[in-house]
C-alpha cells in the first residue's frame, strides 16, 4: 500500500513517516520544507518526496498539517484525490477540518484522527488515540484503521467531529490557560527562583507542566483556544470558579474550603476510571522529573535567609 503523508517535514509528519515505513509501507513524503522531506526520505527505503499532484498515485493520503492549514491544503489536494482514496487528518481540531473536507474533498472517504501523544512517544503502546468519523463511510473507514492499530496498543476512542472538539477544550484548552494562569501569578510576584529553589512535590509536578507547555507549545496552544468553539465558556468557568475560591481565601473560610475540597476529591475519584492511587501517580511523575532536578544553575546566586530579629 503506498500512503502519502502531507507535512512529512513536521515532527508528527515524521513520527507517522517512521512508523508506517517500519510496517512496510511505500511513502510519498510532501511538505513546505523541500529541503527536509528530500532528506527524510533519502533515510528510508520504498521512500520518496514529492508535490501534492503525486498524492493520485497513492492509496491514502495522511495530512499533518498545523490547524491553520489544513483549510488550504485540502483546496491543494482536492484536483488530484479520486473516489477511491482515503484522506486522514491528524489535527488537533476535527470540526473545522471535517468541514474543509466536505467542501474540498466531498468524493472521498475522509476521517479526523487525533494521536493524543507527541513526536517523543516511542511507540502508539499506552498512548490515546480518537478517530473522528461524521458519516457512515468514515465510520467504515474507522472500523479498519481500528483494526490496523489495535495491535500496536493504543487505547481507541470514537467520538463525533463536534464532542472532539468540546472534549478538546477541556483536555486541551483548560490546561494551557491554568498554567498560563499559574506561570502569570508565580512570576508577579517576584519569588519564582526562590521558589524553585526549594520546591516540593506538588510545585515541581506543576512546573514541569507550566514550563513544558509554555516553551513548547504557545503556538499550538494559542491557535487552539482562539479557534475551539467551547473555549470561551471554559475561560469563563474558569474565571468564575478562581473567584469563588478567592473569595473563600479572603474571608479565611476554612471549614467551607475544606468542605469543598473534600466533596471535590470524592467526585474526582467517583469518576477516575483509571487503576492505581492519584498519590502513586503523582510521586510516580516526581521519581522521573527527579533526573532533571530543580538545582540552581551554576553562578546562579541563592538567597540566604534573614538572620533572626533581636527584638
């Protein structure tokens, strides 16, 4: 079977490029980048780089495109893809795709599939995976990519393009504002580095995440929120519930935070379908942030503490 990956120069283009080259497919690798596709595809064998008119004379077509062009690359691909193809977008976003794909591609069989994983997973083992099908070919369509990967691992989820995308505000959106949020407050008041410096388990897990996110992800992050459709009541959700809580800190309401805390941590675990303890996770997570432990860098200077007051 010969596959055509669009955005093969990206860094899921290449992940999937290695993977279904290892499977024994033949490749057509297509993307902006001439220079690095030329290069990937000189690495592999059955391998070969080409212009979107070359996506006629392959079977599938996989597009691993940034959101914000996918529009267009499904207007590129649209005079040379026939009946007998079929399209995948690997997206974070499936709605807009989808519809892209109906004015676009309207005779082709098109599914949205999102690899919950980055390009530094080793493998689909462990790893989520949501296929998107919006009508009864795709749902064919899904039924055999299904079948293709389940041996390799991953746990499969079905949804529909539109409760993708409201599920995706969550899981993505609501991350990246809380630690845009938590990135915000921490250097505003002027204690980061000292409390780096001396972080425990719950500020170092929630570091790694602010810091992994904001350095690697801002563009990703930032073109999802402006363009999920769900975001701006998850922001406002957000901003409501900060207010609340703030609110009991001011008046320093312990029992009713307390109560809250409480009856919140029960509903979490009511609703975790997961094995294993949340405390175990967590001091899991720390055991492996603890290769790359937060010590000063060298030269950097530490503040001492105030010596103790004579009065």
């Amino acid at each position: 079977m010969k596959i055509a990956i669009v955005g093969a120069a990206g860094k899921m283009g290449q992940w999937f490029a290695s993977f279904l080259h290892s499977h024994g497919h033949e490749l057509l690798l297509i993307g902006a980048h001439k220079d690095k596709v030329v290069r990937l595809a000189s690495t592999m064998e059955r391998c070969s780089a080409g212009e979107i008119a070359d996506v006629a004379d392959t079977d599938i077509i996989v597009t691993s495109v940034p959101i914000v062009a996918v529009e267009s690359v499904m207007r590129d691909l649209a005079p040379h893809v026939r009946e007998r193809h079929a399209v995948i977008d690997l997206s974070s976003l499936k709605v807009a795709p989808q519809q892209a794909a109906d004015r676009h591609l309207p005779h082709a069989t098109y599914l949205g599939v999102h690899p919950m994983f980055g390009p530094g997973a080793d493998s689909l083992s462990g790893h989520n995976v949501i296929l998107a099908p919006a009508n009864n070919r795709a749902r064919r369509l899904a039924a055999k990519v299904r079948s293709y990967i389940q041996p390799y691992g991953p746990h499969i989820v079905t949804m529909t393009p539109e409760r993708h995308d409201e599920v995706m505000a969550i899981v993505l959106g609501m991350p990246a504002l809380v630690v845009a949020t938590v990135a915000r407050t921490i250097v505003g008041t002027g204690l980061l580095s000292q409390s780096r410096d001396v972080s425990g388990t719950s500020l170092e897990v929630l570091m790694a995440l602010t810091d992994s996110m904001l350095s690697e992800g801002s563009d990703l992050y930032s073109t999802l929120l402006s363009a999920m459709p769900t975001a701006p009541s998850i922001a406002d959700a957000l901003e409501s519930n900060m207010a609340h809580f703030a609110g009991l800190v001011r008046a320093r309401a312990r029992t009713e935070m307390y109560d809250e805390f409480s009856t919140l941590g029960g509903e979490l675990a009511a609703a975790d379908n997961r094995e294993g303890n949340p405390y175990d996770r967590v001091y899991a997570m720390l055991e492996a942030l603890q290769r790359y432990p937060a010590t000063p860098r060298p030269g950097a200077a530490v503040e001492d503490p105030p010596p103790p007051s004579t009065c």
